[in-house]
C-alpha cells in the first residue's frame, strides 16, 4: 500500500479518533504491514464550526487550511474529514488544495445505498449549523432523497446538548435524548435515519441498536476511504 | 493548549487509534477546544519489529526515524510511541531528534504506582522481542520491580498468535489465550501484570474483567502524555 489518508480530525477529537479504529477495523487485513497508512491531524483548536456559522463567531477557515497544508506536507494523497460540520466550508478547502478531499454527504448516501435505502424520506441528524446550511438537504435531494429534520425544540432540547455531551466525555449520556430524536423521525415516516454529525454514532453506540436503518458516518466515511484507497 | 502530541504509530494501526481514543477520553475536557492537539502518524508499513529483532528482518529504524521527522514537521513537542517493541530502538530515535520521547516503560511504572504497585514481583506479557531485549527486566528491575515472564511454551502457543490475531482485526479471539497467560503469571506470584505490547490490552478489554491489578501500556502511555502537556 504506497497511499496515506490524510484525516483532518480533532472536531472532535473523540469522533476521529474513533474514525481511525474504524478505518482500522473495517480494513481486510492480517498483518500491520497490510494496513492503510494514514496521518490524522487531530487540532481541538478549531473554533467552532456552529458558532461560526449561527453566531458570527470566529471563522474556522484558516485553521482548517493549516490542517489541509499539514496533511499535505505529511504525504496525504486525499483527505478525509470526520466532521459534517465542517463540510460548510469544503468548497473553500477544495479550492485550495490539489488534494481530492472525500464528501462526507456523498460517504453518507454510498451508506445508504448499502442499507438497502437508495432513496425515498430519510432522517437527517446533525448539527444546529449543518441543517441550517441544508448540507444534507440539497445534496441528497439530488439524490432523489427527502430529508426530515429534528424540529427546533427537538434540536435545542435534545441533539444540541447530547452533541455537547459527547464532546465532554459523557458518552453514555448522550445516548437517551438522540435515541428519542431518531425515532421521532421514523414515527414521521423516515425509512432511515443519518446520523449526520460524527459524535452523534458515538452517543447511539453507547445503547441498545436501534430497530431501524441507521447511516452512520464515521464508518461511511472510512468505507468512501478505503475505497479511495483500492482496498 | 498549545503543545502538540506526537504519535509514532501503526505499530499496529488498532492499537494506536485506540490510544487517541484513550487519550481523549483520560482528558479533563468540557468542549473540544479543551483537548490536547495532536498528530497521529500512522505508518503500518514500518518493518516488524520482533521479526527485526529475533529473525534478522528488515530494520525498522528508519521508518521510525521518517516518522520521527514527519512529526517535527508537522510541530509536535513531544513524542510518544504506542509500541512498546518499538522502543527497542528508542535510544536512536531519541539520539536523532530534540523532541522528548516519552518512554513506555516508565509510562507502565506509573501505571504500576498508580495502581498501588510500588515494587516486587510483577508479570510482564509482551512480543517476543520485548522480552528478550529485556526492555521490563533492566528498566523495572532498577525501580525494585522483579519480572515474571511467561514461560516460551506460553509465548509461542498463546501470546504470540494473540497479538497476531489484534493485529488481524480479530480481536476477541485474542481475549482466552492472553488471560490465561495472565492468570497463570499470579499464579506463579505477580501482584500485577504488565499489558506490555499494546496489541494486548486490546486483547484483554474483549472480556471479563480479570481479578487482578494490570498495567494497561495504552493507558500508562496516554496519561504520561497528559502529565507532559500539564493537564
């Protein structure tokens, strides 16, 4: 294996850090030497994307580059980010890197499909800034998808704060309120449910499975990774 | 924060991500901006080290030192490497760069401590090559610790094909044969076993929780690396 994955991580750090046991785990391999080399620039310091993007906070753009030109410099030859999120500003980091950078929408339908759900109403979780930016909506849209979203109580009573939670650590407890937000979406007639913010896989895992297709994007995106790769 | 961990890792590709894992979840952190930056350079490719070792195989060294320099690039202040045989070859790394190297063995010693340890005898699990350069016995051994090791019989039917199976991403099956050997070390006497190849506490998670105190090197490791960066 001459390629290296680039990941631009830290947003955050537990979702990417995740995403590598992931990459790790979804890889056939039998020996180390069989593996997919990868550099992970895992920079908490980003500011945050939601901020940015709802509260005209500081802009995460220059630190996303300095990432992108890191992954460069380390021998990248495509760049893979676990944060959906951050996909706000992927045309900009794409402008500026010759690098292709993998979409994590485009990971996420390649998830679907492989669920058996290759179009019709879905449920999209995410981030307050993602659903705002229609990040999923117009992408999978296209797709001849139909996206449902949390309704705003929903979003500000449950999937804000459980995405903070895991954040902080306090994974378990995250687990509860985006169980209930998913299957609110599949009571209003979602066939399945994208988890559309790399922490929320992290809170669902932390329970029981839930009784429907449920398109994570962490393992969507280190699958559209591997496949990058040739494996 | 502005001190960046290196990680020299892929030394195997699981074990690393699960010590990014590791690290983030053993930090005092409220959002993301609260955690240790940090580049993982994951090179599953560096030659293996036990087959360098025993086997006159290709030397790793400098594929160690590559990483070495690509983690200055990428601006770490640190280094660790969760791969204990690695360290084989610790002084020459160390000798090539300015970087500090955090050492895993005195990472296990604070593990040993921390779990109320402070000296006699103790087992020691690792590759083959970690026993027979003794890197546990010497460095151990000066801080009043006797090393128990599992016997060769233990090693070739037991250990070895379990870090072979982590590194082949089967990991529960490695979970039987590396708690018997465990067990069979406080058997023979040791308060404490060492989890001294990091593929092994991987192993060890995959089932019941053994009785007895174990020094997880993955852990040790992640904790000396928040001492280094104050938190």
């Amino acid at each position: 294996m001459d390629k290296v994955l680039g990941v631009l991580g830290g947003m955050g750090p537990l979702a990417s850090a995740h995403f590598m046991v992931r990459l790790t785990l979804l890889t056939p391999a039998a020996r180390d030497q069989d593996h997919l080399p990868a550099v992970l620039w895992s920079d908490p310091r980003v500011p945050d994307r939601t901020a940015a993007r709802l509260r005209a906070g500081e802009d995460p753009l220059p630190a996303l580059l300095c990432g992108v030109r890191g992954l460069e410099a380390a021998g990248a030859g495509a760049i893979a980010i676990p944060c959906n999120t951050a996909h706000g500003w992927y045309a900009e980091m794409q402008a500026a890197t010759r690098l292709p950078i993998l979409h994590i929408v485009d990971a996420a339908a390649a998830e679907l499909r492989r669920l058996g759900v290759p179009e019709g109403r879905i449920g999209v979780m995410g981030t307050a800034a993602t659903l705002a930016m229609r990040l999923y909506q117009e992408r999978l849209g296209q797709l001849g998808y139909d996206c449902l979203v949390p309704s705003e109580a929903e979003m500000a009573s449950r999937v804000t704060p459980a995405i903070a939670e895991v954040k902080a650590n306090r994974v378990a407890e995250a687990y509860a309120p985006l169980a209930e937000v998913a299957r609110a979406l599949v009571v209003r007639g979602a066939r399945a449910v994208v988890l559309g913010c790399t922490e929320i896989p992290l809170g669902i895992a932390a329970g029981p499975v839930l009784p429907f297709p449920v398109a994570d994007t962490i393992d969507g995106l280190a699958r559209a990774s591997l496949r990058w790769a040739g494996y």
